[in-house]
C-alpha cells in the first residue's frame, strides 16, 4: 500500500516520526516522505540521518492552514503526530495547546479532504479518555473532529481514523529519560507523584507498527487502541533503577492516577478484536459502514455493558524482567 507513494508525517521531527521515516524506509519504497514541523534545528539533525532521495524537510506549523495547504499537493497518506503535549505546559498555556492540538487538527482535515488525501491517522493518548486535565481534553476535541472529518468528505476519497495508546517507553520528555537525567546530575532519589499510579506502556517501535497496521485495516471513523501491558510507576522505578529510594511528591496538575483507554461509557460503540479494540463512531455516517469486519478481514466482538480498558484493571502486567527487556537504558537519550 505504502510503496511508490507519498506519506506526510506531521511533527515528524519527535521520537514517534523518527522511527515511522526509519521503519517506512526499511520495509517500504516510498515516492516521498515529507517531514512537516516547525523545528528548523531538529530538521536539519534529522537530515543527517534520513537524507535520501524520497525525503522532504517542510518547515511549517499546522497552526498555518495556508503553510499545511501547499505542504499537501500530491500526499497519498497522512500521520498526523504533531502536537503540544506536556500536561503540566498545557495547563499554564490552554490557548497554545488549542491552537495547536484543535485548530491545527481542524487545518489538516480540510486540506486533507481538499487535496484528496486517501487515509489520514491522528495520533491520540489515553489523556483524552474522560479528560481532566487540558492536554486530555483538546486530544479528545481532536479526535471527534478527525472522525467527523468522514462525515464532510462527500464523494472524495479520504478517510479518517484515530490511534490511542499509552506512554511510549524511551520517547523524548517522558519519564524513563527523565529519571536517568537526574541520576546523571547528581539526584540520589526519584520523585514518584503517587505510590499507586499505573500507566499504559508502548516501545516506539510497537507504537509505529500499530499506525502502520491500522492503515491497513482503516476503514474510516474507528478509534483504534492496542492491546498492551500496564505497569505501576513504582515497579517501573524499581525495575530501570534498582536500588534508588523514591520520594512520593504528588499528583501534578491535570495528572490521573490511572489511565483509561476504552471508557466504560463507550462500552456499547467498542469491538474487540484479537489484539486491539475499535471504538466506533458516535454518529452516523452518509453512508454505512461495518466495523466488526476491517479490510484484513479480522473480526471483532462487542464488549460486555460496561466494560472498560484502564491502566489499573488491565489483564496484562508487565514483570520487571518484561520492562528490561524492552527497555535499552543505555540507548535512551536524556
């Protein structure tokens, strides 16, 4: 699908589209990769590693509708992975994040639908699921918008999913590069906000495969949210760092003390398939459309009433040996 086409990968300078533009460059033989960010310093850092003939460096910010616009000509697929996305920032500068994550995400639906664009992929979090914080809140005006986006596309040939999971294990400004940080300046403890505070893990790698799949089985309007493992923070601590005392310091602003990825009041809208969930569309499309069967042909079952998908009931716990084994202290950069 992927071959001899080109793919627009929106904040494609973070950690999620570094590894998307090394794995579509390894299994696939793209027309054109088009990085589109703001960040002329990280462009020309990633230049040095992802410098071949398909690529394309747009410096752009999706805040510009008029930038994203000409940035769209001849795009086959579209990641949309740009995004403001420290909870602690979001909620000392709400009008950034909206005009990142809101306004941003409503520019790159209509350029999308107006350039004909074939599928587009919104990335979102489990922050937006019952959101209390406003990082959460704008991911989740965002993926109502991305899904209704297939509700306005007439007889074009755009189609809109979103992707859903959980703290990506190494990736920039999350927790893991964070504590080395501080044991490499000196720290001789680790602040932990709550002794019982779970979360969601993803690698980068399984995060990208996910997106990858879903282009796959994407027949429009789905949220899709993969299977994986929970683990609690002090076991995380304990597993990366073994032998560092922690300090419980609190909950920050807008943080939760477990994450939820399927809430129980979208329980009657959720399949289930053998390794991800589907949430489907609250509204109704023009035309419609069967999700229990997706374009892979795998099948999925609805959940009981009242199910939900968190962070603190979730089947699957990762070990301490299970983190180290997905996590390269030494290649994690702080």
């Amino acid at each position: 699908m992927l071959d001899n086409a080109s793919i627009l990968i929106t904040g494609g300078t973070g950690s999620f589209g570094q590894k998307l533009v090394e794995t579509l460059l390894t299994r696939y033989q793209p027309k054109k990769v088009i990085i589109f960010s703001r960040d002329e310093y990280k462009q020309s850092v990633m230049q040095q590693t992802f410098s071949g003939p398909q690529m394309r460096y747009f410096l752009g910010d999706i805040r510009d509708a008029q930038r994203l616009d000409r940035a769209m000509d001849g795009v086959d697929y579209v990641v949309h992975a740009a995004a403001l996305k420290q909870v602690p920032a979001a909620e000392y500068n709400p009008t950034e994040c909206v005009r990142t994550n809101v306004n941003g995400a409503t520019h790159l639906i209509n350029s999308c639908i107006s350039h004909q664009v074939k599928k587009v992929i919104a990335l979102s979090s489990d922050k937006a699921t019952n959101p209390n914080n406003l990082y959460g809140a704008t991911k989740l005006v965002s993926d109502k918008l991305f899904v209704a986006g297939n509700n306005v596309v007439g007889d074009r040939p755009t189609r809109f999913s979103v992707v859903r999971y959980g703290n990506v294990i190494g990736s920039r400004g999350s927790v893991i590069p964070y504590f080395k940080k501080l044991l490499h300046n000196g720290a001789t403890e680790l602040p932990i906000t709550h002794a019982e505070m779970t979360r969601f893990w993803i690698t980068l790698q399984q995060g990208v495969d996910f997106v990858l799949k879903s282009f796959e089985r994407m027949k429009g309007g789905e949220i899709f949210v993969p299977k994986i493992p929970s683990m609690k923070m002090t076991d995380m601590t304990e597993s990366l760092f073994p032998g560092v005392p922690h300090k419980v310091v609190g909950i920050r602003p807008g943080e939760k003390l477990h994450e939820v990825m399927c809430p129980s009041d979208d329980s009657h809208l959720t399949l289930e398939f053998h390794d991800h969930f589907v949430i489907k569309p609250t509204i109704n499309f023009t035309e419609e459309v069967d999700y229990t069967r997706n374009h892979l042909g795998e099948t999925g079952q609805p959940v009981p009433e009242g199910f939900e998908y968190s962070s603190c009931n979730n089947p699957d716990f990762l070990n301490p040996e299970q983190l180290r084994a997905l996590v390269n202290l030494d290649r994690i950069e702080i």
